[in-house]
C-alpha cells in the first residue's frame, strides 16, 4: 500500500514520471523508498528548501503509522 501511494504521489510531482523508479526495502516494521528521478525532476521532488520532500515523508510517515510501520525516503542520484 505505501508503496503504490509513494509512487503516485512523487510520479504527480515530476514532468518525466515514465523515468522515475521507486526501489524499496522492506524490513518487519520499516519500509525504505529509494527514488531515482532524472536530474532536472530532483529540483521538483526537493522543493524550494526541502519543503516538498518534508511534506512527502510527513504525509507518508503520517499513513505509515495508521498500520503500525515506519518510512524512510532517500533521493538517490
């Protein structure tokens, strides 16, 4: 579930979305999102002071938590 919700809500944030690759590790109670975004598509994940990424991983953390698990998010080169 986390998963699908992670890759939509980044795929509606970027101008490439058919590049954007999500890989993620799942452990007992943490799922790690891994996202791999073109580099000009980095900017709009970021956001203007890492606004937008803080507002992805609160919001994730958020529905996370609604199932007992925990998120962590990395922007991968």
């Amino acid at each position: 579930m986390l998963y699908r919700l992670c890759r939509f809500l980044v795929a509606s944030l970027v101008d490439q979305p058919d590049q954007l690759k999500v890989d993620r590790i799942e452990t007992e109670r943490v799922d790690i999102f891994f996202l791999h975004v073109t580099r000009e598509d980095r900017g709009r994940v970021l956001g203007r002071g890492g606004r937008t990424i803080a507002a992805l991983r609160a919001f994730l953390e958020g529905a996370a938590a609604q199932i007992d698990r925990e998120v962590v998010i990395e922007i991968v080169d």
